[in-house]
C-alpha cells in the first residue's frame, strides 16, 4: 500500500529541493571559546589606546618582576611580518643577569604585547628615568601670630610632651603644600 501525502504535490516538490540545498544547523551551537574572544578583545582595546611600547614601559614593573626592574627598561620595538623586536635598556653590570632571563622576559612581554614578540637586544647603558622627580618646595615657616594661635590652643594640656607633639603636629598642617594657609580653626581646649 502506497502512502500519500496531504500536501500539496508542488509544495511537497517545493520542500524537497529546499532540504536538498540547505544545510541543517545544529540546534545548540556551543559555547565559543572565551579566551579567544578575550584575546582579540584586549588586542583592539590596547591597540587603540597605547602603542606597545608605551603599554610597555608604563607596566614593565610587573612584567618583569621586583627583581630585574631596578636593571632594565623596555626601549623600542623593531620588526615586521615575521616577528618584532624588542630593544632593552640595561645597566652594564646587570647585563648577564638580565641575558640569562631573557627567554623568560620575551615570553612575559609577547603575552603583553601581542604575541609577536620574536627576540630580545640588549642595549648597555644607563636608565632613562621616565618618571621626572618634582623638586620639594620649602615650606613656609609659621607665622609669629599663627604660632601664638596655635600655642595658645593647646595651653589648657597639662602634659608638656603631649602638648609639644600637638604644637608640632599643628605647625606640620598648617604648612603643608596641600593646605590653605588660615588660621587655626578654635575647636575649644583639649583636655
């Protein structure tokens, strides 16, 4: 006995030629890999906002560890297709130090830098300290009238050490950098 479909014969001819091209898509795709997306993710953010070298040196410290960043600093990146280079600044006496983990280093820095980082040159020399101090400004000395302010405050402590730290802690603040230079707000006696 032959079966008969209630489907319209055209349709039915319709169908079969739809299932015959197309493919079929799995019902759950799966989870994509999140360390993949991750990694293009951080290299189109990074990029943008930093050239590698830069990216570098502002993060060397814990690229490298405690103990080689005192000896060396990131200088440039040469390269092309094949790989980059990285350029290494490296005070002369820590120089076999710093050859002895260079491996290690490059491997650090691809991780950082994008992963095509292909080998080390090591530069002797002395440091660019990229980091400028900013010379301390001299604070200025308290006044007669804002010494006497203060002291007269304080008056009432009965303990002269206590007293002398308060006076010293007062003059500490009011010539700070960071503080206005007003007088001494009466808060009352400290008992």
């Amino acid at each position: 006995m032959v079966t008969r479909s209630t489907l319209d014969p055209i349709e039915e001819a319709r169908a079969r030629v739809r299932l015959r091209y197309q493919r079929a898509r799995k019902v759950h795709p799966g989870i994509p890999q999140i360390g993949l997306a991750a990694e293009r993710l951080g290299r189109k953010v990074g990029a943008k906002k930093l050239p590698a070298v830069q990216l570098l040196q502002r993060r060397w410290r814990e690229i490298v560890g405690e103990k080689l960043y005192p000896f060396c600093r990131p200088e440039k990146i040469t390269g092309g297709k094949d790989g980059r280079v990285l350029t290494l600044r490296v005070i002369p006496q820590a120089a076999p130090i710093v050859q002895h983990q260079v491996e290690t280093i490059r491997q650090r820095v691809s991780v950082s830098a994008g992963g095509d980082i292909i080998a080390i040159k090591i530069v002797q020399g002395a440091l660019n300290t990229s980091e400028p101090t900013k010379p301390r400004r001299k604070a200025p000395p308290l006044t007669a009238a804002q010494r006497r302010q203060l002291e007269e405050s304080v008056s009432s402590i009965e303990n002269s050490a206590l007293r002398a730290a308060i006076v010293a802690l007062g003059a500490a603040v009011l010539t700070a950098d960071d503080s206005p230079t007003s007088p001494v707000l009466d808060a009352g006696p400290i008992k």
